[in-house]
C-alpha cells in the first residue's frame, strides 16, 4: 500500500485553473507555486518510520541470540533530506498570458494534455483608452501621438464594431476555404454549431466536394508549388497542407461588442481563437482611425477559456494542500481494503478511473465554496475540460464537413 502522502501526490493529474494578476510574469507564478507544493507536501504528517530486524546476542546469556527492532536510517529525513522538490511537480500552462494581462490561466498538471489539442474559444475583456497612441500599443511605450477624442460616441464606436465584426466573418469564410454568396457556403453554415470554427483541424488533401469556382487556390497550387513540379518534389511549406496549416494558425475574431463606455476608456468584449497578444493589441490600436482618433490597449483580462470560466479559477494564495485531505484519504483506503479485496491498492492510484474516483470521494461540494483549494480545481476543470473535450464539436474538434475529403 502507498504511503498517504505518496498516494496524494498521485492524484495530482488533470486540468486546474488558476487566475493570473496583472503585471506578473506566468512562469515565475508556477516556480512560486511549485515551491509552495512542495512545503505543504513535506509539512503532511509523515510515514511511520520503517523497522529493521537485527540479531544481536541476549543481554543475560551472551551465547543466545535475539530478535531486535531498531528504527531504519535508510528512510529517516536526516539522511534521505526533503521526500518533495519543486522539480517533482509538473504543471504546464496552456496558451499562458502575457505579463501585462490578466484573468483565467489553465494549467496542465502531470500528463493532462488532451485539453490543448481543441480549439477552445476564449473571452477577453479588453480595455481601451481613446486618444493617445504608443510604440508598442500599450501605455508602457513610448507615446508616439496624442488626438481629440470627445467627438467618439458610444454610436459611433458600435457603428465601427459592427463593420469589423462582418469583416472578421467573411474572413473566417475565407479562411475556412469558402467563397462568400456560395452554395458551399450556405451549405456549411447551415450545418454550423453556435461558436463552431470552420476551419477544419486535420488539412485535407483533397477538396473533390466542392466546385471549381468555389476554391480560393488555383489548380497548380492546390498541392505543390510550381517548383516542386517541375523539379517533382513536394515541398512543405507550399501547396494545400501548408495553406490549411496556416489558416488554422490564424487568429478568428468570433465575436466583438462594447460593454461598457466611459470616455476616454472602452471596454470591449472579445471572442477569438488562436490569437496572441499582439493580436489583440492590433485589434484595440486599428480602432483608432475608424474612429477618427487613436487608441491603445490599456488592459487586457482573459474572463473565459473554453468552458472554464474566471469563477472556477483559483488565486495563487489558494493554491494549497489542506490537512483534512489526508484524513479523508485514509478513511477511504481503509473502506475500499475491507470491501474490495481482488484488486490491490496501488492499482487503483494507478488507473485514470481510478484517480478520478478517488478524488471525488475525497472532495467534497462544500469544499469549492468554504476551502477552495488544488484538489477541489482539479476536480471541477477535469471535468468541463478532458471528460467532455471529445463530445464538443462546436470548438472546431472535427473537421469542417465541406473540408473532408471524398
């Protein structure tokens, strides 16, 4: 049987959500965290320490030998030191935030990284201020031009939003390898999913379904350069799988409407997927000569990551390994030895059926609201993230329909 401390330590696998402050770099955030990981493991009440056997003469005859229990220094903490290091957590971020944003921050620990290999739309809400350009689109850069921005209306700025968010989804059709006021395109649109994106997530080789005026390539690019035809090699970076790969590197801008307007700062709420950064500060600082004006992106907080939203996330302080987890992890131990008795105990903290089990027997609901803590957002994010990834096809999981091959 695992050691409690050991078998704890294993149950930390799958998806946990944290929220990211401002101004703070995503790396140094999981060090912080992985050194306070490893103090609360090590500060768990401890093994019983191990019994070693020994022979040693009887203390009233000399000739008679006895046996002899003695504590084992093998395992004793002033000989191994520390049982946890920072090194032995493994937690990954996914899509991490740049140090100026801020919001919902997923992190992978261990193995659990099914959750990145879907397209999940993600929220923003992005601040920005009217009237002042910069260097880098930010307030931190240097400022480059000031403007007049009192004439900007909340009309005006819905007016310019509307109009980019048509532009967005004709391109997102153009993207998806579709021609705009084509059958094709209905066809795929009609068939859509809310928030489905297009693009498909495997190029394809072959586009025999749609008609000749519907591809957006000419025959002689569809699949190699014309290089490569002449020479008869096929080179990756041209042709039709590297036209697909790019399109699904591209960032789509699904949806994007102001929510709230206090001259000179707007808030807009943003949708995309597969965006950067420098993307969204693009988005903001291009708003500026619709609008007669200039602007830049004051904040950026990520509020939504596929259905993991910023309620479920934890503050870093929170982060921690609680005491009673260890209790409830024994008394569920000692039930199962009594019940089960085919299948030993190790197998059960080795099987994912088995972990997930185990940590729902261990976690309680009232623990999300009264101690939120690592186990109970392990929990929670597993669930809405890997459990349910394969059953969503409205984040682009599957390939588009008009993109398969025939």
């Amino acid at each position: 049987m695992l050691a409690p401390r050991f078998a704890l330590f294993r149950l930390l696998d799958g998806l946990a959500a944290f929220y990211k402050p401002p101004n703070a770099n995503t790396d140094k955030l999981i060090s912080f965290m992985k050194r306070q990981l490893s103090k609360d493991f090590n500060a768990l009440p401890e093994e019983p320490p191990s019994l070693r056997v020994l022979l040693r003469p009887s203390e009233n005859n000399s000739r008679t030998m006895t046996l002899v229990t003695v504590p084992d220094i093998v395992d004793s903490k002033l000989v191994v030191g520390r049982t946890f290091y920072p090194g032995d957590f493994m937690i990954y971020p996914i899509d991490p935030l740049d140090d100026m944003a801020s919001g919902v921050q997923d992190g992978a620990l261990r193995m659990a990284t099914r959750f990145e290999q879907f397209s999940w739309l993600k929220t923003y809400h992005l601040t920005g201020m009217l009237g002042r350009a910069s260097v880098d689109g930010t307030p931190l850069g240097a400022t480059l031009l000031r403007s007049s921005w009192r004439h900007v209306t909340r009309q005006k700025l819905d007016r310019v939003l509307a109009g980019l968010q048509a532009q967005c989804r004709s391109s997102a059709l153009l993207q998806a390898g579709l021609r705009p006021n084509s059958q094709t395109a209905y066809l795929a649109l009609a068939n859509r999913i809310p928030g489905q994106d297009l693009r498909s997530s495997t190029p394809a080789k072959r586009m025999g379904d749609l008609h000749e005026r519907d591809h957006l390539l000419p025959p002689w690019e569809r699949y190699r350069s014309l290089g490569a035809q002449t020479s008869g090699m096929i080179t990756e970076d041209c042709g039709l799988d590297a036209e697909e790969a790019r399109r699904q590197k591209a960032p789509c801008v699904h949806s994007i409407k102001c929510i709230q307007f206090e001259p000179p700062y707007f808030t807009l709420e943003v949708q995309v997927s597969c965006e950067t950064f420098s993307f969204l500060i693009d988005l903001v600082a291009n708003l500026g000569p619709r609008l007669r004006s200039t602007t830049l992106l004051s904040r950026a907080r990520r509020v939504r990551h596929g259905r993991i939203t910023a309620e479920h996330a934890l503050l870093f302080k929170q982060c921690r390994i609680p005491d009673h987890l260890i209790t409830r992890l024994n008394d569920y131990v000692r039930h199962e030895l009594e019940n089960v008795e085919d299948q030993p105990a190790n197998d059960r903290f080795s099987e994912s059926s088995g972990r997930s089990d185990i940590l729902n027997a261990i976690v309680f609901d009232h623990d999300c609201t009264e101690s939120p803590n690592l186990f109970t957002s392990l929990q929670i994010c597993s669930k809405l993230g890997i459990s349910e990834a394969p059953s969503n096809q409205a984040f682009g999981s599957q390939p588009a329909a008009h993109l398969s091959p025939v």
